[in-house]
C-alpha cells in the first residue's frame, strides 16, 4: 500500500517546534518576505496596468489615433470621407479646424488648443462626448459660437455654463491703433472631464465657427480617424498617404504620445525585473533556513537512514518542507495582492482626501488608476512557487547526503 512517508515527515517537521527558535524566525522571515515580494509585484503590475488602460481609453480615446491633412484647405471635406470610407481598418471619420491661443476671463489667463468639430461626427471618433460634466456637446451650433471646455481650464479660469470667455488668436491685426492680436468671444455651453491633461488643455468650437476665425471659411483643415486598432495607425497612414497623392498629409498618435506609450510598458517590465529581486531575497531566506534545519535534524535524519529510508527519501522530506514555505507565502501574497489591487484606486483618494494634498497632479492621469489581470497573477504566482521550489533543492541534496555513522557519533 502506498504511503506518501516523505509528505507526512516533511509536513511534520514543518508543524513541531524547532529546537532552536532562530531557524523558526528564519522560517516566519522567509514566507512573510515570500508574501511581500509577492503582493507588491501584483500591486505595482496592476498599477502600471491601469495606467497602460487610461493611456489607451482616456488619453488616446481624445487624441487622434490618425489624421489625414490638406497641404491646402479642404474644400468638400464628405467627397474625402467617402474616399476612405471604403478601408475596413477605419471605423469613422470627423473633420476639424484647429487652432492654438489663449482664453481669458476675469483677469485669468490659460493657453488652450482649440479644436473645431463637427459634434455629431465627434462623438464617432472621440471620447468627448461621453465624459461631459455639464452641457452637451451638440450644444455647438455653427454661428452661435459656443464653447465646450475641460474641467481644468474652468477650474482655472473661474468659468461655468453661460460665462463669457475671450478666445485671443496669436494671428496680429492692423488698425488705425497700431498692430492688434485678435479676439472673439464665446459663451461656455459645456464642460468635459476625462480626468486626464486634456481637461487643462483642450476646448472645441463648431468647425464652421473655428473655420472662420481661421479665415478658411467653408474648408477645413483635415480628417480625425478612428481606426479599429490603433497600433496599426502607422502603417495605415503610410498607406493612405500613397493613395491619396502628394496634396494630403498623414499623422498618428505614437508621434505625440507614443513615446509615453513605450515608457509605461517600459517601466513595467523593469519593475517587475526589480520588485522580483524581493522574491529573490525570500527564496535566500528559505535556502538558510533549510540549510540550518537540516544541521539541526541531522541525529533525525541518521536515524531515518538506518532504519531504511533512501537518499532520495530524505531528499524529499525537506523538499516538501521547503515547498510548504513557499506555498504558503506565496498564496497569502496573492491574496494580499489582489485585496491591494483592487483598492488600491479608493486608498490613494483617501489619503488625498485625509491629507487635503493632490498626488498625481503631475502625470497624465489625475489619480491613481489599477486594473489586476489574472494573467499576471498567474505568471506571479508560477515564479514564486518555481523560485521557491528550486531554493529547496541545495538544502535538501545536503540532508540526503549525511551519512548515519558520523551523525550519530556525537548524539
């Protein structure tokens, strides 16, 4: 009949109480680091993960993941359309007049990108309209000259729905008073908030409105496309440009956010190379400590040889030890970590919220976003209990190796 003798000796030597209380710190030492290692990394890759997510929803869902420009302005920007309504890869197509300027109100300045839009094609290409705090974004009625504006440039500038704000072109205009920069007014209809940078940054007009203050009235400047992956926008830009011909131009996200893009993926895998080194550390521990043990359980192991147990035998009751350890870490990590993960977004506010202090003011996303894929918590989870495994290995060759005649001469 077979009895798993090696299991129950190890998990037996694992339950008593060792002689010396140093080897059991050692042992407490080695799972709680285990159970750090092991937490942080989910933490921190989830972290980096939700960071990655608001890149690609937030930031990207209001950048443009790809631009086709007129050298000249667009005349008939529809016939355009239709020219690359034929390609699978693109899922809509919006026109737009962009301009740079300063808005002002009540003594306060702010620089803001103004983007001239078409609402309800804007809402096919861009995320804008569904993160609206106050307003509607259709509330952009060509002629009326309405404003929709992020929630960071209301904040600044003091501005609320029905306010009055002065848009100031850099474009110089002469007058019997001398060179003049040009201004117009408009009112607020709408704010957004994406609770990214583009909430300090960005404003829309209706694109006849923008058109005109660029003074290209009837035209626009280029289409805004969203495509249905926007990692292949590169070479869908390529494309187009060749089949469009010389008088058009093409521009995608990775050349004014693609670099942030490859710095988060970047810094996940390099903390994810360093935080290990935690697990590292743990799997030392559990080396040491084993190596200890089985200094200690020497006179036991003798007695075990002689009453016929096997090298092998040996080997594995240390190794079940050992693994034990790394088990037990290891799941009280993970389940550390997910807990972490997924409150990880509610801790960060509290503790703006409990310290009145903004931590995140200064990145791309104003808080601290998490996203746990059990992908990684797997992957984790094989790596520790891989690392702890193979820390089991010297300790136990060591206890397999003690001859029963010199272990037992000085007991």
């Amino acid at each position: 009949m077979f009895r798993p003798l090696s299991v129950y000796i190890g998990l037996r030597y694992t339950g008593a109480r060792a002689r010396n209380s140093f080897i059991s710190v050692i042992t407490l030492i080695s799972a709680l680091g285990l159970m750090l290692g092991v937490a942080v990394l989910i933490t921190v890759l989830s972290v980096m993960n939700g960071f990655d997510r608001e890149l690609q929803t937030r930031i990207l869902g209001m950048v443009t993941h790809l631009s086709v420009h007129g050298r000249e302005p667009v005349q008939d920007w529809q016939a355009l359309a239709e020219r690359l309504d034929h390609h699978d890869e693109i899922e809509a197509v919006s026109p737009f007049v962009q301009l740079e300027g300063m808005l002002t109100h009540r003594g306060e300045v702010a620089g803001a990108l103004i983007h001239g839009i078409e609402p309800e094609a804007e809402r096919k290409v861009s995320i804008v309209g569904d993160y609206m705090a106050q307003g509607e974004l259709e509330s952009l009625q060509p002629g009326e000259f309405g404003m929709v504006i992020g929630y960071g440039l209301a904040r600044r500038l003091d501005l609320n729905l029905g306010d009055k704000v002065t848009l100031v072109l850099p474009e110089a205009t002469i007058s019997p008073a001398g060179v003049m920069p040009r201004f117009k007014r408009f009112t607020i209809t709408g704010i957004f908030r994406v609770r990214a940078e583009v909430d300090s940054l960005y404003a829309y007009v209706n694109v006849e409105d923008a058109a005109k203050l660029a003074r290209v009235a009837g035209t626009v400047q280029g289409l805004r496309l969203r495509l249905k992956d926007l990692f292949s926008a590169p070479s869908i830009g390529w494309k187009l440009q060749r089949e469009l011909g010389p008088g058009y131009y093409t521009s995608d996200w990775t050349r004014t956010h693609g670099n942030l893009f490859q710095a988060i993926k970047m810094e996940k895998t390099m903390m994810t190379l360093l935080l290990s080194f935690i697990v590292a550390v743990a799997a030392f521990n559990i080396i040491s400590s084993q190596v200890m043990l089985v200094t200690e359980k020497r006179g036991n192991i003798a007695v075990l040889r002689t009453l016929g147990a096997s090298p092998g035998a040996i080997m594995r009751i240390f190794m079940v030890q050992g693994t034990l350890i790394g088990v037990v870490g290891t799941l009280l990590g993970t389940l550390l970590g997910v807990l972490l993960a997924t409150n990880i977004s509610n801790l960060a506010e509290w503790i703006e919220k409990t310290f009145n202090t903004r931590l995140f003011d200064a990145y791309f996303v104003n808080y601290l976003p998490s996203e746990l894929q059990w992908g990684d918590v797997t992957t984790i989870v094989s790596i520790a209990l891989f690392i702890s495994f193979a820390a089991t290995l010297y300790p136990s060759w060591r206890a397999s190796r003690v001859q029963p005649a010199e272990a037992l001469r000085y007991e």
